[in-house]
C-alpha cells in the first residue's frame, strides 16, 4: 500500500504519519509532497491507495490538487486535512471529490474509523 501525505509543513506530514493507525498500515510505503502541484505528479508518477491532503499550500492549493487528481482517477482515495473548520469548505472538498475531512491536529481514532469507512465501502 502507498500513502501520500500533503502539507507545506514538514512537521504536519510527520503528525499525520504518526496518526496512521499502525494495525492497518504497518507496511505502507510513505510518500511525501509539501505542495499541491508535487502532489499531482506523485500522484500520477505512483497512484497511492490513500493521500492525506492539506488544502493550504503553496504552488497549487489543496483544492486544485484535489479536482485534478480526481479527474486523473475518479476512484482516488483523498481525505483533506485543515484547520479550517467552515462548512463551506467542508462542502467544497466533498464536492471536488474527497472522501471525508479531519481537522488538525488529527486524532488518531477519528481518522482509523474514517479509513476504516471508506475501505469497507470500496
């Protein structure tokens, strides 16, 4: 399995990869970016199975990233994370395509029963 962690802040990408719940991921290859249009490449270059993405970031923000590896794969597996809690951003990640929103800092047991969700579902 390969997981691409998105955010400008290198300190972030290491909270969400200690986040990971190591039961599920014990083996999953890490990929990192720290802005939107790294993302896209990795993404086309390796199709993870799972990306955690930030929306605030350099280059190209989260949500450009988003719409354009969702239209690369209808299927990808994105879950953005942010601390920007608003509804109306909440509504526009689901809209572009990801799966679900965490909130920074993340906690480990809502993103273990978000993962969790989404594999069941697929």
């Amino acid at each position: 399995m390969k997981i691409l962690i998105v955010d400008d802040s290198r300190l972030s990408r290491q909270w969400a990869i200690q986040a990971l719940p190591t039961t599920l991921f014990r083996q999953a290859e890490i990929l990192e970016a720290d802005n939107g249009e790294d993302a896209v490449k990795i993404y086309k270059e390796n199709k993870p199975d799972l990306v955690l993405m930030d929306i605030t970031m350099p280059k190209k923000n989260g949500f450009e990233a988003l719409e354009e590896i969702c239209k690369l794969d209808s299927n990808a597996f994105v879950v953005m994370v942010s601390a920007d809690r608003q509804k109306l951003t909440k509504d526009r990640v689901l809209e572009l395509g990801a799966k679900d929103i965490l909130y920074k800092p993340i906690d480990q047991e809502i993103l273990r029963d978000v993962l969790l969700a989404h594999i069941k579902k697929g």
